[in-house]
C-alpha cells in the first residue's frame, strides 16, 4: 500500500482530568500524578471514585442558556470544539462553512441524568419526565451542537465504536478531507464515565478498579496489580486540514495524522482476542497507511486501561509488532478512562509529546507485569525522545479496534 | 415585584440561564426566547418545587401568571388560576 497524504493538525483543544486547554494538560502530564480521587457525585456505591474534569463551570464557559440543555459530555466537547478551532487561527463567522465536516466519536449514551430519569418513571410521574430526556440519550447530538455553534454546514457524524470512538472518529475525518468530501474536518472523541449509572454498569462488569480509599494508585496500567479500569470524562478535538492547504494559509501546525487503521477482533462482545489478532491488524494497517515501517514508530502511547486481559493482550501485541521495543507510556494512569473520547485525548496527547519530544511518565507502574515485560515502559519521570513518529492505541468493547499515526510537524 | 415573583424569577434563571433582570411579570415564556422544550423542562421545576400541576403554562403566558400558579399552589387551590 502506498501512502496517503499526510493531514496536518492546526488545531487542538482539550477538556481533560488534568485540566483544561493545552497547557494545563501538558503540565499534567508531565507532573505525572494521577486525577483519581473520591467524588462526591458517587458517594456510597462500590466504586466512589473517578477522573473528573477539574474547576469545569460550564456556565462560565458557555453561558447558562445554552449549558443548562447539554449534558456534560457535551458541554465539554463545545468547549474543546472551540479552543480547538480557535487554537487552528479559524473564524467560523467568515470561513465557507459548507466545506467544514465535524466527526465526534462518542461511546455510550450519557447516564448523568439517569438516576432523576428513572425514579419519575419508576413512581409513573411521567408529567414530570424531561423533555430532554431522548435528546439527552442520543449520542449524535454533541456533533450537531458543534456543527450548529461552529456554522459547519457540512457532513456532521457521529462514531460509535466504544473506547475507540475517538481515535475512529480522527481516523473517518482524515478520510473524508482527503476524499474531498471538506477542507476542515473539526474531529475528536467525548464522553464523560462521571455518573452513578456507568459507575455502577462497569463495576458489574468487574471493569473498574475497586481501590477504594486509595484511589490516586488505582490506575495501574500494565502493573501487576491492576484490577481495572478508573473512569474518566472529557473531550479532545482536533482541527485537520490537507497539510498543503494548511501551508498555504501560513498555519501553525502541531503534526500530522500519518497513518490509521480500524479493525475489529471479531472474537467476543466485551472480552478482548487473546492473540491481539484485531489489535495487531489495527495497528500494521496504519503503519502502511503511513509508509512506515515499525521501527520508524518512536513511542506508543497504549491503549493501556489497566484492565487484566486487555493490557496482556496489548503487550504481546505491541511486543510482536515492534521488536526495537520503542518507549511506551499508558497516560490513562494519569487520567483514567475518558471511554469514547479517551482516543482523541490520547492522539493530542501524543502530538504534545511528539512536539516536545518528551514522552509522559506511565503512573502507579511499581511492579512490571511480567506479561509486558518485553516493553520499554516510561516509568518515574518522562523520556526525552528524538523519532518524529508515534503510534497511538485505542481499543473498545465490542472489539472494535483504531490505531493511529502521527507525525511531528 | 413581589417576593413570590423574585423566587420564581430565580428559578427560571437558574434552570434556563435567562438573565433576571429581563424576567418581570408582564413578560412571556415566547418574548424570553423559551422554546417549547424549555417550557416543559421549567413547568417540571415548578411541579417538584410547589406542585403546580403539569401543562398549565403555554409559551403565551406570563410570568404573573406562573407566579399565581404558584401562589395558588401553594394555597392549595392549584385550580383557581388567574
């Protein structure tokens, strides 16, 4: 397969744990302390602890009128969709807004409201039921928010593919620049796993960590004693244009998207292909999307959830697939799960790194599992590095696979 | 304006993000730009905090008369609205 053009990045916008905004999430991940800490939005339930969003007054940032319909989730990708585009130099009030595309990758359906919700319907008070109460639960409804506040009048998709939905949604939108179908995809992943329902759902599923009491050392990716997963929220946008045309206007660019690859396990519903099948697919079909070979890829930021067989299954891959063991860092250590926007999160966490070739510290990585003992695993303090590419993983329930390229600029 | 008026006002504000100062009784749901959606999500507000009953206000009223709807609810004459 021969390469595609390269897309340029020239625009980010981020609403993650460590902060908001480029700065306080570089500076987050570089102090390399995890966001988990007990929250009062889920006192009394097994798992009372998450990664949220520090100091997010949604009010502020967007104004009551139109933050009072949105959910969280939401809220964070309209204010991630807006740094971002104005982070690129952009103008939505002059730019030709037909030929601008927004892709946003959201997992589930936003439970926040849940709880409310259900006890109206569960005492038959539906007379007291939101009006919102559908809008709130269609996972298309950020995208259109975005489209409506950016005067983006051109394809407005939402992706579904769980914990991949971000890297997927980047992954369609380069896709669609360079089908001609654009000429500035505004893309990216949110999501927030802040509520008492998806608490509650996962934990079910034994996903979540259950260190209660300890919940700054409950991220553990690839450590021998993880026990799952911690829940995180946020958004991460990013702003793509066809690198030349990006030129050509003079903008500041952070690097590209070089290469993607989907795929799917085609294997179980929620229990990832032990052989790392699909993954290793995922992961070999965007190195030939970009022309690269795996000893270009200079670090990798996994997928890395902390769960027991996902990590495992990970590591072999990652093992198989790059024999000069690049470095490799798992930053949900630092910001838990984001679930559906943890992809975009991590593909501009990867950008930032290629940028100051630094790559983040992985958090709470005290023991090695010996199942990713192949692995050159950034531990303590971050790693300078000097290749210009990175790769970056995401892997969803459902087995639905994207893994993703990029390049500094 | 009547404390009753402040409160319900406050209301409004703090559910729909509409700026106070433009909420007096004269005014209604419509010249507040209050969607239909909005409407409803507002008269729940009003049904938990005083128990007026649902599908009373249309985008045509006042705010007075949601405010009698309260000060009636509160009465427990919910029915005899202004």
């Amino acid at each position: 397969m021969s390469a595609r053009p390269a897309v340029a990045v020239t625009g980010l916008g981020l609403v993650s744990p460590l902060g908001t905004g480029l700065d306080a999430t570089w500076a987050g991940l570089l102090a390399g302390v995890s966001a988990a800490a007990t929250d009062s939005l889920l006192e009394g339930l097994p798992v009372d602890f998450c990664c949220a969003v520090p100091d997010f007054d949604a009010d502020a940032l967007l104004g009551r009128a139109l933050a009072w319909r949105l959910e969280p989730y939401a809220q964070m990708a309209l204010v991630a969709a807006r740094q971002a585009v104005a982070d690129a130099g952009l103008d939505p009030a002059s730019w030709d807004g037909a030929r601008v595309a927004v892709v946003l990758g959201v997992g589930g359906t936003s439970t926040r409201h849940f709880d409310k919700q259900f006890k109206q319907f569960a005492a038959e008070r539906h007379d007291r039921v939101s009006p919102l109460f559908i809008p709130r639960c269609l996972t298309n409804l950020a995208a259109g928010e975005i489209s409506g506040d950016l005067r983006a009048f051109g394809p407005s998709l939402s992706v579904s593919t769980a914990c991949a939905s971000g890297a997927t949604a980047i992954g369609l939108g380069r896709d669609l620049l360079l089908s001609g179908s654009c000429d500035i995809a505004v893309v990216g992943g949110a999501e927030s796993g802040r509520s008492r329902a998806t608490s509650v759902g996962f934990s079910r599923m034994g996903a979540l960590s259950t260190r209660v009491g300890a919940p700054a050392e409950a991220s553990r990716p690839f450590d021998a004693d993880r026990d799952g997963f911690v829940l995180g929220e946020g958004a991460g946008i990013l702003v793509l244009e066809r690198a030349d045309e990006a030129r050509a206007r003079g903008a500041r660019v952070h690097g590209h998207v070089a290469g993607f690859g989907a795929s799917a396990d085609a294997y179980h519903f929620t229990t990832p292909d032990p052989e790392g099948r699909g993954t290793e697919l995922a992961t070999r079909t965007a190195l030939a999307d970009a022309g690269m070979t795996a000893s270009d890829i200079g670090h990798v930021n996994a997928h890395g959830t902390a769960t027991q067989l996902g990590d495992e299954a990970e590591a072999a891959m990652l093992g198989r697939v790059f024999p000069h063991a690049p470095p490799v860092t798992a930053t949900k250590s630092l910001t838990g799960h984001a679930l559906g926007a943890s992809g975009a999160l991590e593909a501009a966490f990867t950008l930032l790194a290629l940028a100051h070739r630094r790559v983040p510290a992985t958090a709470n990585l005290d023991r090695v599992d010996a199942a990713a003992g192949e692995l050159d695993l950034v531990v303590d303090k971050p790693r300078d590095v000097t290749a210009g590419a990175a790769l970056s993983t995401s892997f969803g329930f459902g087995g639905q696979n994207a893994a993703l390229v990029l390049t500094a600029a | 304006m009547s404390d009753l008026h402040d409160e319900v006002a406050q209301r409004l504000s703090d559910t729909l993000g509409i700026d106070k100062s433009i909420i007096t009784p004269d005014v209604t749901f419509v010249e507040l730009r209050i969607d239909s959606l909005a409407l409803v999500e507002f008269s729940v507000v009003l049904d938990e905090e005083y128990g007026v009953p649902p599908l009373e206000l249309t985008p045509d009223s006042t705010i007075g008369e949601a405010v009698a709807l309260v000060a009636a609810a509160r009465n427990g004459t919910a029915e005899a609205t202004s």
